[in-house]
C-alpha cells in the first residue's frame, strides 16, 4: 500500500513539478503501433501514477474478499 501511494504522489508531484517550471507537462514516450495508429505520448510520470493506481485497486479489491471471507466464516 505504501508502495502505490509513493508512486501516485511521485508521479503527480513529478508532473506538477514540470507544470510549474516549463507551464506545461513533457511526454517524451511515443510509440506508433500500426502504421496509422499513434499512441498516445507519455512520461515516466504518468507511469508512476499508472502503476500505482492499479496496485491501490489490487489491494482494495484484495482487502474486500478478505472481509467478505471473514463475514461468511461467522
């Protein structure tokens, strides 16, 4: 849980950061899948955030089951 939330608020604090010096945020990841298909750009930042927002939902969702097993068991 620690882990994830370090990375939500490194990765917001990292693009906040960039905001305030440049005004705007650099996404420097681009990739082309197809030959007419462009994804969309993105930064180590956003990654961060990415990765840890789905290891909060994995830890959620993790945390419910323990307490609907918990509630059957009773």
């Amino acid at each position: 849980m620690v882990y994830s939330l370090a990375l939500v608020l490194g990765g917001a604090l990292g693009n906040f950061i960039s905001r305030i010096i440049y005004s705007y945020v650099i996404d420097f990841l681009d990739f082309r899948i197809l030959p007419n298909y462009h994804w969309p750009s993105f930064n180590v930042a956003d990654i961060a955030i990415t990765v840890g927002v789905v290891l909060l939902l994995i830890k959620m969702s993790s945390a419910e089951k323990k307490e609907e097993t918990g509630k059957n068991q009773t």
